[in-house]
C-alpha cells in the first residue's frame, strides 16, 4: 500500500478522497497497489468534510512531513512562498510529491526540478484541471519542436465572453452573473485581469521552450476593456474574442503572452465555448493538436491528480519534472513584448466630422502601419466609435500610433487594442 497525505483538505482534496474510494477497484488494478489517504491537513479542524472517518485530520503540516509512512504528499494549500517551503521540505524528505499549484510553479518551478532530483514530483492538474496537458505536451509529443501554444486556460473568462458574444450581454452584468454562479471570485481580478492563464502558461512554455520567465516578465492583459463595439466587429469580420494564453518561438526568441485575441471563427480554438478549457499545440511533425475540457472543478482536478498518483506508483522514482535535463533549445531566450509582431484591431471614439479619418490614417501611416478593414459606427449625434484592423506590424509601432493619436487630441478617449491570430 501507498500511503498518501493531503495538504489542504478542501474542494479538490475532498474530491481525492472519495474518488481513491468510489474508484478503489481500478485505481488499484492501474497503480499495480494499493493507494490509501491516511492524513489531511485543514485550517478549519471544526468543519465537517465528506470523507473516510480513517483520515486523521490535522491543521499541523508537520504531521505530515515528519511522518515516513506517508509516500506520497499532494498540496493542494495554494499560494506561494509557503506551499513552496512546505513542497520542499517533503522533498528532501524524499516523499513524492503531487500538486495542483500553479502559482507556485510559475514562480519556483525550476528550483523545485533541482530540489526534486530523482524523487517523482507531478502536476498536472496545474494546468487546465483535467486535461492532461501536461502529459501531452512532456511526453506524448516529445519528439516535436513546438512551433505555437495557444490555450483557453481559464474557464471564467471564456464563460463571460461567451455570453457576451452570443447573447449581447455586457462585461459588468457578465462579471455580476459569473459571481453569483461561482465561476467568478468575489475580487475576480486573478481571472479577468489574466493572472491564472498566465501562471499555467508559464508552466507550458517550460516544459515546450525551457524559458525560465516569471509572471512580471511577460505580457498580461485581461478581458476588462471589451464592449458590446468589439464583439460587433469581430462577428462582421468573421473573428471570435478569446483570451488567450500564447507561446510561439520566433527565432531565437520565444514570445510569452496573455491577452484578449480576435481569433478567426474557423479555427479549432474559437469553437470553445463555456466554462470549457481547451489547449491547441502545433508541432513540426504531429501538426495541430487540440486538447479540451473541463479547466476547473473538484473532480476534474481530482481527476488529474490521482492521474499522477497512479504514475509514481507505476514507476516509483521520478524523472526530470520538466521533461528534460539539459537545455532544449541552444540560445533561446524570452522575446521582448516591444519585438511582437501580428494583426491588431483598434477601437477608437473621435469627434464625427470631416478630417478625423484623415488624421488617424496619416498618424498610423507615420508608423508604417496599414489599415485592413474600417468601421464607424455613431455614438451620437458629435461622436463615433472608428473600429480598424491592421496588417501585420510591429507592437512598439502601435503603441506609439496610439500614444501620438491621445498626446494630439485625435481621439477623444483612450484607445482600445485588441491583438489578432490568424
């Protein structure tokens, strides 16, 4: 028998717990043993938990790292300093460990591979609940260069602009509705401000690059400046909105991004609607390949994390955590968000009269940028929202078109920019 400790007992543990139960007969007959919850650490001691009366539970997380009966810990704690002292202590004392913290791997993710050693340490609920992704990406595609990773890793976002998009409805009363569901939290910033995409992008890119960027390196944007005139253009157009996690080389450099995206409605990705999650990899030899399904929940998370349980108990010590022990790529470094180069919409409030569209196409002429399609669309009687999409040019280019088209009294608000990928 497997003896296994939780470390925070709550949605997803609670879910551990009862499906290693529901589910005995055939996690045993995958793992070749027996896999056991002995322990599980709480905050609450006084709340009451749907599990086995068998489990002692503790609120001391040493109960659980210094008992070496326990093989196998699984975090489910979050944060991160903390989780990551907790991780690591149950390392050195050579416990497998499993978790579903992704905050914590976007920031420690490569000190842990060298603490970890030769001792198994999986997460792959970490990124997208129960879509094996992770597994994908290290192992099943192994024998690819990745050329592009572009993902819906965060099933609240995805929900509000669905039903923006589909039923008109508009990003406050959207956010109000997605609170009042759950989806969203009180303070729902992590979601819509692209925060969590970014945390399981970056666990991505490491095992797909070996970048080593933290969330402060990268460009993040969220969902909060989209209104019913973007949705608008996009459907005209033949594009759907998403937030999207991307992670493309780009010659020696690798771009990391998150932000709101114009995709066309052809492509696979755009298809996904929901609270649903769904990750597109491109490789050289495999092509596309698209992984969906259910980012979130008790137990699609538990899902995975017992996944992983079952393959330590297969294989008993562990192997590189990120798939490799050597750089991947000779020379690959981060790209600069300046050095981005794709489509961009645009979405710009200027005064309704002759001149203006002049203005706005010289002072974008000025920066070597093309407009592709253009729509005005009144606001009243002195004012119209001028909606542009442009050829391929240059980020730095764009900002500083929409800084010049601010600092010169062009527009009469400040610009709105959308990236778009094709």
């Amino acid at each position: 028998m497997l003896k296994i400790g939780i470390i925070g007992v709550g949605t997803v543990g609670t879910s551990v717990c009862q499906i290693l139960e529901e589910n005995k007969d055939i996690i045993t007959a995958r793992a070749g043993i027996e896999l056991s919850v002995v322990s599980g650490i709480v905050n609450n001691l006084s709340k009451k938990r749907d599990i086995n009366n068998n489990i002692k539970i503790s609120a001391n997380v040493d109960d659980i790292l210094n008992d070496d009966s326990i093989d196998i810990v699984v975090e489910l704690m979050g944060g991160v300093e903390e989780a990551f002292e907790v991780v690591k202590k149950a390392l050195q004392k050579g416990k497998a460990v499993v978790t579903a913290n992704k905050a914590l791997l976007a920031y420690h993710r490569y000190e842990l591979q060298e603490i970890a050693g030769d001792t198994a340490f999986e997460f792959e609920a970490a990124v997208a609940g129960g879509i094996p992704i992770i597994t994908a990406l290290r192992d099943g595609l192994g024998a690819n260069h990745i050329k592009s990773i572009k993902g819906i890793m965060n099933g609240t976002t995805n929900y509000m602009l669905d039903k923006m998009i589909n039923e008109g409805v508009a990003y406050d009363a959207i956010l109000k509705e997605a609170q009042d569901l759950g989806y969203a939290e009180a303070d729902p910033t992590f979601d819509v401000g692209g925060f969590d995409a970014a945390h399981k992008l970056l666990i991505l890119a490491s095992i797909a690059y070996g970048i080593d960027a933290k969330p402060e390196d990268i460009l993040i944007e969220g969902i909060q400046n989209i209104t019913p005139a973007d949705v608008d253009f996009a459907a005209e157009f033949g594009y759907v909105l998403k937030l999207l996690g991307i992670a493309k080389p780009n010659g020696n450099n690798v771009e990391l991004r998150v932000h709101s995206v114009l995709v066309p409605q052809s492509q696979m990705i755009a298809k996904v609607d929901g609270v649903m999650n769904a990750v597109s990899v491109v490789g050289d030899k495999v092509g596309e390949t698209l992984y969906y399904g259910a980012g979130a929940g008790g137990d699609a998370t538990a899902s995975a994390v017992i996944a992983n349980i079952i393959d330590i108990a297969r294989k008993g010590k562990g192997s590189p955590m990120l798939g490799f022990n050597k750089p991947l790529e000779s020379g690959l470094k981060l790209a600069s968000i300046d050095d981005i180069n794709t489509k961009y919409y645009l979405r710009l409030e200027v005064s309704d009269k002759s001149g203006v569209l002049a203005k706005v196409a010289s002072t974008l002429g000025n920066k070597d940028i093309s407009i592709k399609n253009m729509v005005q669309k009144p606001l009243d009687d002195n004012k119209a929202n001028l909606l542009l999409s442009t050829h391929i040019c240059n980020e730095k280019d764009i900002k500083d078109a929409m800084d010049d088209l601010e600092n010169n009294n062009i527009v009469l608000s400040k610009p709105v920019m959308i990236r778009i990928e094709e």
